[in-house]
C-alpha cells in the first residue's frame, strides 16, 4: 500500500477491509486517492490535500485541472473529515 493511501485511510478511519467510497458521488467501485494539489508542492501527503475520487470523477479531474475544481473538492474533503467523524 502506497504510503499517501495509508495517510488517507487513517486520516478518515477506515480500515483496510472497507470499501472507500467516491467522496463525490459516493460510488465504491474503482476508487482512487487524488492529491488535490500536485505531490511536488508542500502539501504532499497531508491528509487535508487526499480525496477519494472514482475513476471517472479522478479522470474528470484531471481534466478539468482549475483552481475552481481544486476548491470544491477541498470543500468537499472537508465535509466528508467532519461527515465521518460524526458517524463514529
């Protein structure tokens, strides 16, 4: 397991026998971790930069690479950090 896909998962507390879902549609099917902003800049692996897309939602993306597009779905991470917890 890639080490920034262990960040995210412990970051929103799922274990490794759950099913990720889509934090855009909430499909579980072929879900990928997508960094926000590129690696090569300072964010990284910081979990508030991870969001788990499904793949047409992370091809989606990278196509439509704006900042407009990197604002939702860092509003979007973040409600689903705070959705989460309070599920547990």
């Amino acid at each position: 397991m890639q080490k920034y896909i262990k960040t995210y998962m412990d970051s929103r507390w799922y274990d490794s026998t759950e099913f990720i879902p889509c934090e855009v549609c909430w499909n579980c099917k072929n879900v990928d971790i997508h960094h926000i902003e590129w690696r090569i800049w300072d964010k990284l692996n910081n979990p508030d930069n991870l969001i788990a897309l499904c793949r047409y939602h992370h091809e989606y993306t990278h196509r439509h690479n704006t900042e407009s597009r990197k604002k939702y779905l860092k509003e979007i991470s973040n409600s689903t950090i705070v959705f989460k917890k309070m599920v547990w």
